[in-house]
C-alpha cells in the first residue's frame, strides 16, 4: 500500500514505526514511505485494549498537517467527503499519491458536517441508478476498506406518499428503480403502521402508501470525512487545512495550480469539489457554472431512547427524520428560496418543518430542539450533479450535488478519481458533464432529490 | 426571518414574499441566432454570487407586485429595493453587507451610490 521512496525516515516518523502499533511482519522497505507519509496503526480490538491500558493517551493523530509543497500531480479544491474520497481512490486505485487535497477551513466542516446523513439510491433515471447506487455499494464495504468505522446502518428508508399524485410518481419510480436492479418494494399504510407504530396515518395529508428501499439508511458522516483523510494521509496524499484558494494560474488554457493564502501550489491536473462555493471558485477560473447555492437547514432534537428505527422521508410534506445512534432525532425540510452563502436557513423555514414533524408523528410535539444549522447547496436546474472537464484544460469540477450530495460521497470520488486520472470523464460520470445544460440531455431528478438529503 | 421592503407597501416579513431569482435577464432579441452555448447559458447559467445580487422578488401575500431588490448573499441584507423598470441603485464598493442603504446613507453622511 505504501511505496517506499528510497528516501530517509523523517524524525517525524520515528515515534510511529518502532511502536507497537506497527503491523507485525510488514516488510522492511514498507517503513519508508512517500514524502513523510507515515505507517499508522491499524484500529482493531487489540488496539483499542493496548491504548486503554495507557488510558487512551497515546493514539497518535489521525492524519499529518504537512506544509505544502511547492508541486503535486493532483490538487484536489475542498476538503469535504467527496474531495476526500476523491483524493483516495486517486492513491488507492490509480496510482496517484503525489496528491494535496486544500480545504479553507477545517475536514468535513462544510455540507460533509451539516447534512442529514440519509443513504440510499431511489433514483428514477438510469444514469443516476448507475451512479448512486455504485456509491450505495461502495458505502456497504466503506468501514473495513478504510479500517474506519463509518457507522453505514442499512436500516431502510421509507418514501411515504400522502396523494395520488405522490402515488403515480412512486409507482413510476418504483419500477424505475427495479428495473436497474436495485431494491424497492411498494408498501401499504398498513405495513408502514408496522414500521413505524406511533406514525399518524390519518393525518390532514393521510398517508396512502410507501416505496422502501431497504439497502438505504444512515452513515456517521464526520467519521466519513475523518476515515478518508486518514486513508489517503497514509498513502502520502497532503491533506492542507485552512488554505484558501484565492485564484487559477492558467497558461494558454490549461491550468498550471492554485494561488492560495499559503502561497502558490503547482499542479499538473486541479479537481474542484466545493459544493455551495463551486460559482465562487468557476469564476476565478474564467468561466460560469449552471447553479444556484442555496442555503439548507437541519435540525436535532435532545437524545431520546430508541424510538424510530428507519429513516422516513416524504416530499408531499416535505419533511424527513431518522434518528442518530446517540439517540438524536436528526430532522431536515426544504431550502429556503433565494440564494445565499450565509450557511444559516431562515425561520420559517423551521415551523414549516416541525409542523408536518409533528402532524405525522404527535408523540415528538413535546420533543425540544438541541441545535439547528445550515448549509449552502448548489442546486442545479435538473437536480442531478455535475461531474465535468471544463473550458479551462486539466481543470475537472464535481459539484451541483445540490442538497443530496452525502450518499454518493464514495460513488462521486470514485468516477470524479478515474475521469481526473485518464483525463477523460468515467462512463458512469460522463452523463453528468456540464453540456447537457446545452445539449438538452437534462437528468431530471426532482421528485427523487427532493427530500431526504 | 429576513425584513424585505416593497417598494409600495414599505418594510414586511419575508413570509409575505416569494422569491423570484436573479434581476435583469433579458431575453435574446433573436433566440434562433443563438448558439445553444448561449441559448443553453441564457436558460441555465446564473452569477450565483458571493456577494452582491440583483434579484427579483414578488409580494405575493401583499400587494402582489414584482420588484427588484439588492441583496448581499452572504449577510443576507438588503441594500434596497426599486421598482420593476428603475435603475438598480448599486452598492459602493466598500459595502460589506452589514448595513441597509438607509443606515449606510445615516453613517456616512453621504448618499449610498450611484445610480447606475
């Protein structure tokens, strides 16, 4: 996994190799690593029992806080999960590692840190079929690929439907889904009862059926940003915080890096994932985005005992909740309908959400609310992402994931790390190139995106 | 909650408004001379702004009137609002969308802007 390069161990690395946590029987030329990349301990049982003999006071950090370096073969803008898993599969499965990923503020503390953690793949469109379902299959083995428990729980997710209208369009998608092979099963009132006993099923939108993906569920998702960063640190990608990218140095149309508050970092091929900001960073490079960023709430209750055990979503009312294995009632509505960067949701958007809460679950009425945040989403007119090379050449962009973005995080690293490598868009990805907003070839995914986020 | 002032009807709660995206998108004089490059941008392609925007809203629970206003997207405060038709009033280029025009024009003393 580790490629030596010959070169001296730094001092940084002494502490970590000689220890105990060093894997027995790893060869010799192994210890020395890229750059000063360093061995980590694997988690395990036994590691967990050696460091609470010590009183858990000798892990050693997740990943390094290197100084950048002057050149890299890949720069990777944003340090949320998709840029993260982007940056791993580029060491782990192209053969990559010279590879910084910059984030402006802290690892997962954008749209990664402020979403609803809902996985699943009911997508109606045989393109996004193929490529959120690749992440729900590459999420299904995240924990032991990373040797980081990313917390996956397949607990299934209810889409409840409270009209005719939401009828037709699950029947639709219903079988839209099962004909790409992927799970799905049409439920009635009755058994949704079953699922979820306290639900109000005759509430002032009464609940008249349920498509059910039962592969779709939860993930822990600081865990995901924090697994990965630790992955790739230890292939010898720079994982670089609090490094601003202020501009593009682009030569004759092709990108040469990016100026940022640390200096200029030379690159020969720049991936951008940064989500809410992506216009931001297209217009230092020269040219506009088809997308609006728009700000999303969510909101947690106090901790209660296990009360719900599937994540329940539904567009005609527009709210969705699950509940967090800390006990937590994770719960999140619409975005609010102007364009903004202030990562902060107004408040209406809060009662328009607690409402329909409460209406279909009238025991969580005297539930209190613990925190409530925001994050910026950028929202295409489709719905659908976009994953694309740019006018500027060796410039990729993977953004418009709008407010759906977390369950595809491995499946979007994974395509977005290939088309970065070869230079041209992965199969699975290629439907999802800026053009189709001038082709016509839109991937209309509005009722599947619309909730649960 | 944002506080939003139609130009008729003066300053009201956000809830009595719907938001209707970026200002001043003229459509092409002659759609079939176009590209779908631009056709396609015309369509889709938006500022998206940091900063600041010109925008639509409509006071649909008031007065029912389209307006345009000027927004800082990342305070979220308007420097003001004008009626459909008008100049818009731009922003001076210090504004860092902590204060209205009004309270801006209150400050400084001097008149926030031009009008383009």
């Amino acid at each position: 996994m580790i490629r030596g390069d010959g070169g001296p161990q730094g001092p940084r690395d002494a502490p970590f190799n000689a220890g105990p946590g060093a894997p027995a029987g790893r060869p010799g030329s192994d210890n020395r690593r890229m750059g000063d990349a360093r061995v980590m301990t694997k988690y395990s049982i036994f590691s967990l029992v050696r460091n609470a003999l010590s009183y858990h006071q000798n892990w050693q950090r997740a990943w390094r806080s290197p100084d950048p370096k002057p050149d890299y073969d890949v720069v990777i803008v944003g340090g949320g999960g998709h840029g993260l898993a982007t940056a791993y599969y580029l060491a782990k499965e192209c053969g990559i590692t010279n590879v910084a990923v910059i984030e402006k503020g802290w690892l997962g503390g954008g749209n990664t840190g402020r979403n609803t953690t809902i996985v699943r793949s009911n997508y109606l469109w045989d393109e996004s079929a193929a490529l959120y379902d690749h992440a729900v299959r590459l999420w299904e083995t995240m924990s032991r690929d990373l040797n980081y428990n990313v917390m996956f729980s397949q607990r299934g997710l209810l889409h409840l439907a409270h009209n005719v209208h939401d009828m037709q369009e699950i029947g639709r998608r219903g079988h839209a889904i099962k004909l790409n092979g992927i799970d799905s099963e049409f439920i009635s009132p009755a058994q949704v009862k079953e699922m979820v006993p306290f639900i109000n099923l005759e509430c002032r939108y009464p609940v008249m059926g349920a498509l059910l993906q039962r592969r779709g569920g939860t993930a822990r998702h600081d865990a995901v940003a924090w697994g990965y960063a630790r992955a790739c640190d230890q292939m010898g990608v720079d994982i670089i915080q609090n490094c601003a990218v202020t501009g593009f140095k682009v030569e004759g149309g092709v990108v040469k890096g990016v100026e940022t508050s640390r200096g200029f970092i030379g690159a020969k091929k720049v991936g951008v994932v940064a989500a809410g900001h992506s216009s931001v960073l297209a217009e230092m490079a020269g040219f506009r985005m088809p997308l609006e960023s728009f700000p999303l709430q969510a909101f947690v209750s106090e901790p209660l005992k296990p009360v719900i055990d599937v994540v329940v979503m539904s567009n005609a009312i527009h709210a969705y909740i699950s509940q967090s294995d800390k006990g937590e009632l994770v719960i999140g509505g619409s975005g609010d309908p102007y364009i903004s960067y202030s990562q902060r949701g107004s408040f209406d958007q809060i009662e328009h959400v607690a409402g329909p809460v409460v209406e279909l679950y009238p025991i969580f009425s005297r539930v209190r609310m613990m925190r409530q945040w925001g994050g910026i989403t950028d929202v295409t007119v489709d719905r659908s992402p976009i994953l694309t090379k740019t006018p500027v050449e060796n410039l990729f962009f993977n953004c418009g994931w709008g407010t759906g973005g977390f369950k595809a995080t491995p499946g979007s690293g994974h395509v977005f790390a290939h088309s970065i490598a070869k230079g041209e868009m992965h199969p699975i990805a290629a439907p999802f190139s800026m053009d189709r907003f001038f082709t016509g070839a839109l991937i209309d995914e509005a009722a599947a995106a619309a909730v649960a986020h | 909650m944002l506080i939003i002032k139609c130009p008729w009807c003066g300053d009201r709660e956000q809830i009595e408004f719907s938001a209707g995206g970026e200002a001043h998108i003229a459509r092409p004089e002659d759609p079939a001379a176009l590209s779908d490059e631009e056709w396609g941008a015309y369509i889709y392609v938006r500022k998206n702004p940091k900063g600041v925007h010109f925008e639509r809203w409509v006071h649909s629970h008031g007065c029912g009137k389209w307006f345009n206003a000027v927004r800082h997207t990342v305070t979220d405060v308007f420097w003001d609002s004008y009626k459909m038709g008008e100049a818009p009033p731009t922003p001076p280029a210090d504004w860092d969308g902590a204060t209205t025009r009004a309270q801006y024009e209150a400050k400084t003393g001097q008149p926030g802007g031009e009008q383009a």
